[in-house]
C-alpha cells in the first residue's frame, strides 16, 4: 500500500471556499481510500465537531479520526 494513513484540511480543500459539500467525486475516492483500510483524518479551524462531520455527509465514519480547533481538540 502506497499510503499509511491521509490527512486532510476540510474547507478550501476537501470543499471549494464558500461551499459545504465535498464534492462526489472526493466522496468517492475518500471511500476507496476507507475500503482499503487507509486510516483517515481532516483537520479543521472550527470549533464544533457537528459543523465539520456534517461536511463529510455520505462517508463512512469508521476510520475516521478528526482534529478541530486547530489542533486542540481530537475525536
């Protein structure tokens, strides 16, 4: 396996600035990522793990591991 693990910014990388949704065609390439077993994680600015995990709507969660405020807090 190329990857270990991929960590991801979530506004202005996953998402377009100013839009709320990845896009399907990341969606889908997230999921290939999640069924090959390759660990998961997005870092954010914000505040709130609802406003983040809502911008992942559609991806499954089991691999997932989440970095908010900036690196203060981990889900």
């Amino acid at each position: 396996m190329k990857f270990k693990a991929c960590m991801f910014d979530i506004d202005g990388t996953l998402t377009n600035l100013g839009e709320r949704f990845i896009p399907d065609f990341l969606k889908k390439k997230l999921s290939e990522l999640i069924e090959k077993g390759v660990p998961l994680a997005v870092c954010s600015g914000r505040h709130h793990p609802d406003s983040i995990v809502n911008r992942l709507e559609g991806i499954s969660f089991a691999k997932w591991i989440l970095i908010a405020e900036n690196g203060a807090v981990g889900y």
